[in-house]
C-alpha cells in the first residue's frame, strides 16, 4: 500500500489539472503557464498570463529571468504532443519547481476556460485575479 501511495503523490507533485491551475491563477498563488510552444503556437492561442519560451530553447540564459519561487506549469497542444514534457525536464535539469498540465491547451479549453491570442477561445470562464 505505500508503494500505491508515494505512486500518487509522486504523480500530483508533478501534474496537474486545468482545473487546478485556474484556480492557482486566479488566487493569485506563486504558479505560472509556461508555454513550450514554438512562438506561432502562443501568438496564436494561449493560457491567459502565460509566458512562452520554446523548450527548444531552454537554457540557463534563456531562463535566467525567472522567479525560482513559483510553480511553472509546462504545456503545448495536448495529448498528441510532448513538448510540455520536455518542457518540464529541461526545466527541472535547471532547478525549477515544475509541474506538467495534463492534456495541455486543448484540455484547458475542453474544461471551459478562456484563451488568448489571434484565435483566442473567448467564450470560456476568464482568469481574473483580484490580488
């Protein structure tokens, strides 16, 4: 039974769900959408707040910037890609406290949020923090 259960926390320390992350953002907690994509896919479409740095292009320069007292939630598309995954190693090989969003942007709009960008998901709950 302990193996079951470090199984699971192991999994929620290190996923978490559109609905979580909504409700992080909008309580105003220290987590932020990190958008692996390449810049056409953000520019296009993204979780509202979200920052994008391909993880193609993740380095230590790349990275520097970043606050490494927040929760960064890697994503891309969705199930049928894994940039949010390799989004999520590379930033944890650089030290960071990260988290995968199961099923990415299309499963943020699939649970009824809202997105941003030219073809932006407007009819969806919107992330409004009052902090």
């Amino acid at each position: 039974m302990n193996a079951q259960i470090k199984h699971y926390e192991d999994k929620l320390a290190y996923e978490m769900d559109p609905s979580d992350l909504f409700d992080a953002l909008n309580k105003g907690e220290k987590v932020i959408a990190l958008d692996t994509r390449k810049p056409f896919g953000y520019e296009a479409e993204h979780i509202p707040t979200a920052i994008n740095i391909p993880h193609r292009e993740m380095n230590e320069t790349t990275t520097q910037h970043l606050d490494r007292d927040v929760i960064y939630v890697t994503y891309c598309d969705g199930i049928g890609c894994n940039a949010s995954t390799k989004g999520a190693l590379n930033m944890a090989r650089l030290g960071f406290n990260v988290r995968e969003l199961m099923g990415g942007i299309e499963w943020w709009k699939f649970d009824g949020y809202a997105t941003e960008g030219t073809k932006a998901h407007t009819t969806g709950q919107k992330v409004e923090c009052a902090c």
